[in-house]
C-alpha cells in the first residue's frame, strides 16, 4: 500500500566505502543493488534491507520480499522473506529489519 515501503541503509562504513549502488524504483517496489564489491559487501548490503509499513490498520495479508542476484549473465532463483502483519497492530510503525539470514 501506500504505507509501505523498502529502504535500504548504505551509510554503514564497510557499504559506505564499496563500488555498490542502490536504485529504488518506488512504483514497483524493487531495491537494486549494482557495483563492483564483493561478496559479503553484498550480502551486508541485503542485511540492511528495511521494510516499513505506517498504516494505522494495515492488512494482515502477507508481504513477500524476494531477492535475486545477477552475475550480469544469468538470474538466480530467488530467496524469499515471508512478513505477516501483527494482528494487534497499534498504528505505530511497524518496522522489518533482515538479519542478514
């Protein structure tokens, strides 16, 4: 919805100093993350992955975040995050940190 949204932190040193960059296209809720780094600089990368949603009652369907990777020939199959919505959702923020799992 329009209270939902992914961000991704790159302010962390050891993401702050790689090649990587991040895109956000909002319309169709993708991150990408592109640059030369290497692995772990990725993988700390996808860790910082927030998922925040603001609505004062949001829907307690579930959110499925996927993760693809590119070698810049062939996609990978993707990795998926299943988020369920609390039920006693008090209209604070709720907010989804990955742990870098």
């Amino acid at each position: 919805g329009s209270k939902e949204n992914l961000s991704l932190d790159m302010s962390k040193e050891e993401l702050a100093n790689s090649s990587l960059v991040a895109t956000i296209d909002t319309v169709n809720h993708r991150i990408v993350l592109f640059g030369k780094a290497s692995f772990t600089q990725y993988i700390n990368a996808m860790a910082m992955l927030k998922y925040v949603n603001q609505a004062p009652q949001p829907s307690s369907d579930e959110r499925i975040i996927s993760f693809t990777v590119n070698d810049g020939g062939v996609d990978s199959h993707p990795a998926f995050i299943h988020l369920q919505m609390p039920v006693s959702h008090s209209g604070t923020d709720f907010l989804y940190t990955s742990q870098g799992e």
